[in-house]
C-alpha cells in the first residue's frame, strides 16, 4: 500500500505525536509499504524533501499562534499552508491509497479531512492521542468535538483513539461507534530495555544508594506535577533516601522550581531539561519508579516505555492510564490531585519487598512486549487500513 502520514510534528521535534509517527513510518517501511510524511518544519534551515530510513519526508514551515493566555501549546497549532496546498500534488505523485493523520487539534488536521471529504476522497484514518485539559482549554476541546470531530472526522474510515476511555468521550459527542476503535501508543521493545545503568547520578553531587522516582512530561497544568512536589515531604518524612527527578519543560516551570524552594526540599528534587531521545533508556533504567501524578490524559508514552524498562509506575487514576496499570499487580493507582493517597503508593512502591518488586517488573516487561510493542500495534494498524469502509 501507499501510505501518506499527516502530523504537525516529526522528529527531531521532541513528543508523544512525532514519535508515534515516526515509529509508525518506520514499522509500515520494514513491512514492505511505501510511505510518505508530510509535516512542518521544526527549522527553517531544515530542507523541504528528504529520504530517511526508506520513506519519504516533506516538511514545509508553518506561521504558528502567538501564546495565548490561558490556552497552553496554543502556540503550536501552526498552519503549514504550503503542506495544505501541496498535498493533492503529493498524493498524485506517490499515488497514494492511504491517508492516516496523527492528532485531531491541528490545523493541518482538520482541514487535510475537510479537503479528503470534498476532493481527495481516499480512506483516510485520524489517530487521536489524547485530551486538552480542564477550564477554558476544556471548553474548547468540548466545542471542537461537537463540531470539527462529528461532522468531519465522523466522515473518515476510522477514528484510531488511544484509549477506550477516549473513545468512550466521542461516543457522548455522538460520534457514530462503527468509525472508533482503540488502538493504543506503542514502544520500541528493542530500544527501550532494561540495562545496568547509573545516568541519574551524574545530576546528584555525590553517587548514592538513593532510591530514584521520576517523572517525564511537560510541565503544566494538565500533568499535576505539582501534586507531585507537594508529595514530597511526606515521602521524606518516612523514606528520606530517595530523589526525586523532574524531567520536562514548559510555563509552570518557574513556579514548580519555586515551589520547591518553598518547601525546603531542593536536596530531594532534580530538575532535568529534555534529554537526547538515544539517552532515554538509559535514563529509564537507572530509575526505580516512574510517577505520572496528570490530571487529565490519553495514553503517555511514559507509561509504555517505563513499561517495557520494568520500572515501577505510580499513576493517577484518569484516561487511559487504568487500562494500562493494574493495583498491585503492575503498579500503583491513586486519584488525581489526591496528595495523601499518592504520598502512601509512592512509600508502597519504595518499600516494596525484592521479591514483589521483581514479580512486578516482569509483569510489566511482559505486557510492553504482549501488547504494547510498535510491532504489534502496527501489524494492527495495516489490517485496519485493510477493512472495507464507506469513502
């Protein structure tokens, strides 16, 4: 099949959406398909064409959104125009059967389904990550699925959510339930696999036995990671020796880092800039326990590549998040913005008897590789792209 994969983002670009394009590019190649991409450019110096690891890459530039107050990342909902107007061109020349778009917010989104629905008229798939978040973005993301997701993504041949419980939200927006079906984020099994490593303690003064928790993510509202701070002291009170490390950015850092100060607790609270996507698992395995404190998400690839490491993983209990982790069994579950209930299954899951801790990481080793390998996961993609559906 000729496949074109639509994403706003794409490596070297940092994220949830770019990875999971890339990995799918990367999994169609090897199966034989031919596949193109068409993104924007991360910078302007970036050549518009090249070929990389067997499949095709367009990247044109995109005149974003100044930050508006009050609507985080909305200064990466760019308009590629060029992308837009040379898509049918694109199409024609790899004689394309396919479309398949990555993440329903973006302008190239909506409008690349608008123009397939009137001119293209090819199966077309939307993958959809996950949620914006509460307030006056939750509004928005309301209005936008009674709009733009039933009456143009409906359309399409199949809405790909990463969780049921996704899937669950555009039902009460009346989406029709024979266009959605889950299908999950997935991991590079190959790549991200426990090794012996210490690169967490380069960021402590001294190397130590500390028990090391971390956290991967943005830094705003919607992944509480402030819950997680305000966590901490209560975690020192009874297990002193553990760090804590905070990697990611974003517009509540400044508060986060003061927040910290406000505590007292900067000899127990490392925060780490993004980190070269190669060093990642090394980055993972020298953890113990991977914390995801959101309030509100789709399925993080956090989660599944801690997973496929066997890390630990203390999450809140939202999204997609409770189809993944199972109380006990895989980790530890507590409600979001709860902090005393986080505080008891973060000292649970530090002082975990060896034998249960070991049990647990391979429960999870086994589900990243069972159910949440990118090979896995695209082999069912293709036979999605496979089924008879209304054009």
């Amino acid at each position: 099949m000729n496949i074109l994969l639509i994403s706003h983002f794409f490596p070297p670009h940092k994220g949830g959406i770019e990875t999971a394009t890339y990995n799918i590019a990367k999994k169609l190649t090897e199966k034989g398909h031919e596949v193109t991409v068409v993104t924007s450019k991360v910078f302007r110096t970036q050549i518009n064409y090249e070929k990389l690891e067997g499949f095709h890459i367009y990247r044109y530039r995109s005149y974003n959104l100044v930050e508006l107050k009050g609507f985080p990342q909305s200064a990466s909902l760019g308009i590629p125009l060029k992308a837009i107007v040379k898509l049918k061109k694109i199409i024609r020349k790899h004689e394309i059967q396919i479309i398949h778009i990555e993440g329903r917010f973006f302008p190239i989104s909506f409008i690349s389904a608008f123009l397939n629905i009137l001119i293209f008229k090819k199966k077309m798939y939307i993958s959809i990550q996950g949620r914006l978040e509460f307030g006056l973005t939750g509004l928005i993301e309301n209005i936008f699925d009674a709009i733009v997701t039933y009456f143009i993504y409906s359309k399409l041949s199949k809405i790909m959510c990463v969780s049921t419980s996704l899937k669950r939200r555009l039902i009460r927006y009346r989406v029709p339930l024979q266009t959605l079906i889950t299908v999950p984020n997935g991991v590079d099994i190959d790549k991200f696999k426990k090794k012996k490593s210490s690169y967490l303690n380069k960021f402590l003064k001294e190397e130590n036995e500390n028990k090391k928790v971390i956290f991967v993510g943005r830094l705003d509202l919607q992944k509480g990671v402030e819950y997680l701070i305000r966590s901490v002291p209560n975690v020192i009170d009874n297990f002193p020796k553990v760090r804590f490390f905070i990697l990611g950015n974003g517009r509540l850092e400044d508060y986060l880092k003061k927040l910290v100060k406000s505590l007292s607790i900067e000899n127990h609270v490392i925060f780490l800039n993004m980190i070269p996507i190669e060093e990642m698992p090394d980055f993972y395995s020298s953890a113990n326990i991977l914390c995801l404190p959101s309030i509100h998400e789709g399925l993080p690839l956090s989660i599944v590549e801690a997973l496929s490491i066997g890390l630990i993983i203390v999450a809140s209990k939202t999204g997609g998040i409770p189809e993944v982790i199972i109380e006990n069994e895989n980790g530890y579950l507590f409600e979001p913005k709860n902090i005393e209930e986080l505080s008891l299954k973060l000292l649970k899951a530090l002082n975990l008897p060896h034998s249960n801790k070991i049990q647990i990481q391979e429960n999870n080793v086994k589900k990243a590789r069972n159910i949440y390998s990118w090979e896995k996961i695209v082999t069912d993609i293709i036979k999605i792209y496979q089924e008879r559906h209304p054009i």
